[in-house]
C-alpha cells in the first residue's frame, strides 16, 4: 500500500499537499489514506506526489462531491498493481537464446475452466512497456481441422446431453505436451465468435482429437475450424513469448535484454478493479495513470459528472473503464492501449422515456485493444441512451471499434483505422437486431484500412438485422474492402458519405427479411426482434411521437425496408451500389449516385 520511489528520493524537504497535511518522501501515507483525508477535511483538489503506487485492493471513492485528485505533474502518478521483479532474480536457463524463468506462490491460480472466451486471468508479462505473448503453436496464422468427426454444437435444450467437438488434426497431434492441459483458442465456426477450450482426449492412433466443452456454434463451416494452441512451455521459440504454469506459479519467457537498459520487468496477476467510484458527484481525475493490472482500472457508478482527464490506461488484462448508470460521466484526452478486452463501457439512461445519460468518450487515443477476447471487445462500447463518442483515434484491433445499442448515441468525427484485421463478417462501427435502435447519429468520422475477410466482407459501417431509425452521414471510407452495409432496416438515413478505394462494395441495403435465412426471425415472433420491440412503449410518449413508424411492424409484413433515405454519396473508385428493389420501392434513393474514378 505504500508508493514505491521513482528515484533515490523524491526530494529531503517537506511536501505540502495543499494544507491538508505534510509528507516527507520517508513518510508517505497510503494513497487511499490520503484520499480519505481529503474528504474528511472537505478539500477541493488534492494533488497526490509522483511517484509509483503498488496497491493490493482496491481505492474507494463513495458518496463524495466536489473533489479533483490530480498528479502533481503531468503523468506523474501512476497507479499499479503489479509486480516489478529485478532482472537479476530471473534464472536464466539459457543465455543463447535469452530463456529466462521465474516463480513464486503469489502467481499461482485455480485451474482453467473447460472454456472461456480470450482469457483466463493468467500473469502478464511487460518488457519495457511491450507485453509479451502467451506461447502458442503455430506462432502466426492458424490450424485448420483436417476433417470434422462431431460438430459439437451446443443444445438449445439444457436437458440434451452436450456432445462436444471431435475432429482429426495431425499438425496439433504432432505439437502437444501429453503431461500438461492442451487448450485451444478457435473461431470454430464464424470469425465473429472466439473461444477458448480445453482438448480433452488425443487418440495418437486415429487422430481423433475431443474437446471438453461444446461451442454455442459448433464446428464447421465458414471458418471449417480455425485454431492455434497455447501455452505450453515447448511452444516458447520466439522472442517475447511465455509459458506460464498456474499450479507452481511459474514463467518462462524468451527475450534478448541485451539491447535494453531494462533493470526489472513488470508482473500484472491481480484481479481486482483499481479505482472504484460510486455515487459521486463533480470528480476530476486528472494526469494519473493506471498501468500493468489484470483487471478493471476504473469503475464508476452511479455518479454524476466524474471524468477521467489525461490519463494512460496501459497494460490491462481486461477492459480499462466501465460507467454504468448516472449522468454525464466519461473519459477523456486520454490514451489507452494493449488492453484484453475492450476499452471503455458505457451504459446508462431510461430506454422506456429516452432519457439520456450523456456518457461520453472524447479525444481519447485507444490502440492494441481485443488483444484476449478476440470479438465483440470493441475500444467503445455503448448500451442505454444518449452516449457521445467524438473526436477519438481507434486503431490495431481484430474486431469492432465501437459497438452499440440502444438509441440517440452520437459517434461523430472518430479516426478509425486497422480494425477488424483478423475477423470476418465484421463491422468496425456495428450494431444489430434491433428495429428500436432510432436516434443513433454516426457522422463525420474517417474509417480506412480495414482487414481482408476469409468469408463474408469486413464493413466500415454494418447495420445489421434490420436495425433501424440510425443516421449515417457525412462520413470518410477509404482503403477498406467495403463500406456501409445496412441490413434491411427501416428509416435509416445515408447520405453524403464518401466511399474511396473499397472494390469488394461501396453501399449494400438489402431486404434480408425476404431472403430465407433470415425469414425465421421474422416469423418466430420469440425471437430476438419481436421481444426487444415489444419491450418498449412503443404506443406511447415520447416513442410514438420520435419514432411512430414502429406502431406499424406488428401489422406490417416485417420484411419490407420502409423509410430509407440514400442521397448524395459519392463512391470513388470502388464497387457500385447495391440496393434491393423494396428500398428504391419504399424509400427514398438517390439513383444519381456515381462511381467517380
């Protein structure tokens, strides 16, 4: 609980912290006993000294009003859970190629789950900011089933017994530790849907491999089984991977140190959230950074204007922030990179009356996020009411950049680029299955450089599943395979969009609901679309009057696209439009619309 000196001492006279108390660098209190100083004494602003603060549970902020916590310089303060571990406690085991081991009882861990998605809380390991990789085979790309015994879907009915998957694969047969758990990481079926599970036989004789857990999808086609293995200790050959052994609290890791002048490496194992704030009101954090933790940095709740201002969020296990209720809370002028799972989530406001709750993620720098949970981890994720997402740089991730639901969110004027690098079907602003999505603006931001999908196309902006009511205008797409898809929704508005350089597709608006794969949901009226519009006072202010197409569905024939509006778009050098005949026939298309090469 004390903070660690960043250099011989930070400096032989007193430090005064705006009046509330004095401090010697010998003599630091606990950061959570200075924070709860501060609020005992009613101060407005207290400035923490620079430094590195190691914590074992979590810093509390509850009830509090009026109250800015800000470093005493720039970026001075960081807050951390890790461990920093001397090179020379490492036990080299060979010099030639850099293997190094390490171990202690504080990183052993239960045993893994059956599955998981992307991570299971294991040690991360950070050399000189650069997290290391746990060890895999092959070390790039993927394995593919050489043939599918049992697809192993699993059971809608709970009561069925649950077969898992059995495949063949000699590459896998030929590369695995019989003495230690062989768990793989796969898109089994689709690239939108990773997962984690544990092989639970191989029959050396037949090739026969059996999982231990089923996949909500099975195995199969598109992806016909696509997987790489991890963590075993022969799978360490390249510079900057680790085998990590939960039962002994063991690494090994290969890294050439040579290059560096790197005295300690950093050791994240702790599960905890770093800062907890909750039921607070007008909180400033400012210039403080939370770095190398395998969990939550901040988790506000329930509180009204609390903003995290000019922070680094680097180096987390999970995700770096979740708001969930209150008003006018969000993050910004911050960086944030090499997460595990997604970014910053936002939740909040009344669906029923569309009261916003005005959360907000503004000039934010979010890269190398998605880095364990490979899908649906976005840098942003929105759900509720009434969340900002504007002026953000988003970049280098296998999936979505921001993912959302719930209506009247603007996404305006984000620089989007590198999503969506290793998944198929995807959208790097996505969203889906939901006719009462209105009120959505995404304006105005610049998506390029997407990644090539193995089946289905990668968008820049996806509507999927007759999601509805969402305008999409004035926005830049360019060197991406394609460019706007809409899914057969209602009254969605795209117009003035630039698409440059996307030659798989530039604008796609279907009528899915036609189509055969789709129909089900629209007959099934227990499926997904039926209830999450029936939820809503649909009949009622203020959603009759903002949305009062939605009145109609019920006697409506579902499929039709009613309402589009596409004008004034310009496609450069791309794939032309493609528009269903029921939305020229129920919309409003400007068919002028021209590919300008």
């Amino acid at each position: 609980m004390m903070p660690t000196k960043r250099t011989q001492c930070f400096q032989l006279t007193l430090i005064i912290i705006l009046g509330f108390s004095l401090f010697s660098c010998n003599q630091q209190q606990s950061l959570q006993s200075r924070i709860d100083l501060a609020i005992k004494n009613k101060d407005s602003v207290l400035v923490i000294p620079d430094g590195k603060y190691v914590i074992e549970q979590p810093l509390h902020l509850s009830g509090v009003d009026n109250l800015v916590i800000k470093a005493d310089s720039p970026n001075g303060v960081t807050i951390t859970s890790s461990m920093d571990l001397p090179i020379e406690n490492l036990t080299c085991l060979d010099k030639d190629s850099g293997l190094y081991e390490y171990t202690d009882p504080k990183l052993i861990m239960p045993p893994w789950s059956d599955s998981f998605k992307g991570y299971a809380g294991w040690p991360e390991i950070y050399i000189a900011g650069i997290p290391l990789t746990i060890s895999r085979y092959p070390n790039e790309g993927f394995i593919q089933a050489d043939s599918i015994i049992r697809a192993g879907k699993k059971p809608e009915n709970k009561e069925t017994k649950q077969e898992p998957p059995k495949f063949l694969s000699a590459q896998l047969i030929q590369n695995y530790n019989k003495e230690l758990p062989l768990f793989l990481n796969g898109y089994w079926t689709f690239k939108w849907a990773d997962e984690i599970i544990r092989v639970d036989s191989i029959n050396p004789q037949s090739g026969e491999i059996e999982l231990a857990a089923p996949h909500n999808y099975g195995m199969g086609a598109p992806s016909g089984g696509l997987f790489y293995a991890i963590n075993q200790p022969e799978y360490v050959d390249t510079e900057n991977e680790y085998y990590y052994n939960p039962n002994t609290g063991t690494i090994r890791f290969i890294h050439s140190f040579s290059d560096e002048e790197v005295e300690s490496i950093q050791i994240a194992y702790q599960d905890f959230t770093l800062l907890e704030i909750q039921d607070c009101n007008q909180i400033k954090i400012e210039n403080i950074d939370f770095k190398y933790h395998n969990n939550l940095a901040v988790n506000i709740s329930n509180s009204k204007s609390v903003v995290i201002e000019q922070a680094e969020m680097y180096g987390l296990g999970r995700s770096a922030v979740a708001i969930t209720e209150g008003f006018n809370c969000g993050v910004s002028n911050s960086t944030l990179k090499y997460l595990g799972d997604a970014g910053i989530l936002l939740s909040g406001g009344d669906k029923n009356t569309l009261t916003k709750a005005s959360h907000f993620v503004e000039n934010c720098s979010i890269s190398y996020f998605s880095r364990h949970v490979k899908t649906y981890a976005p840098a942003v994720k929105l759900t509720g009411v009434g969340h900002i997402v504007k002026g953000n740089h988003i970049s280098f991730a296998p999936h979505n950049a921001i993912l959302f639901s719930g209506n009247d969110h603007l996404i305006a004027e984000n620089v989007i680029r590198k999503v969506c690098l290793n998944t198929s079907d995807a959208g790097a602003i996505y969203c889906g299955r939901d006719w009462t999505m209105g009120g959505t603006v995404i304006r105005e931001n610049t998506i390029s450089e997407l990644g090539q999908a193995s089946h289905h196309h990668n968008w820049a902006i996806y509507l999927d599943d007759l999601a509805s009511g969402i305008s999409v205008v004035n926005n830049h797409i360019e060197d991406s395979p394609s460019g706007i898809l809409i899914g057969g929704g209602r009254f969605n508005q795209i117009s003035n969009n630039t698409i440059k350089n996307c030659p798989l597709a530039s604008i796609v608006y279907d009528a899915r609901g036609y189509d055969d794969w789709f129909k089900q949901h629209l007959v099934d009226r227990e499926l997904s679309l039926w209830p999450r519009l029936n939820a809503v006072p649909f009949n009622q202010a203020p959603w009759s009057e903002r949305f009062p197409w939605l009145q109609e569905i019920h006697g409506d024939d579902p499929a039709i696209p009613r309402g589009a509006e596409i004008k004034n778009n310009q496609i450069i050098s791309s794939a032309p439009p493609k528009i269903h005949d029921k939305v020229f026939e129920y919309g409003q298309v400007d068919i002028k619309t021209k590919n300008t090469n």
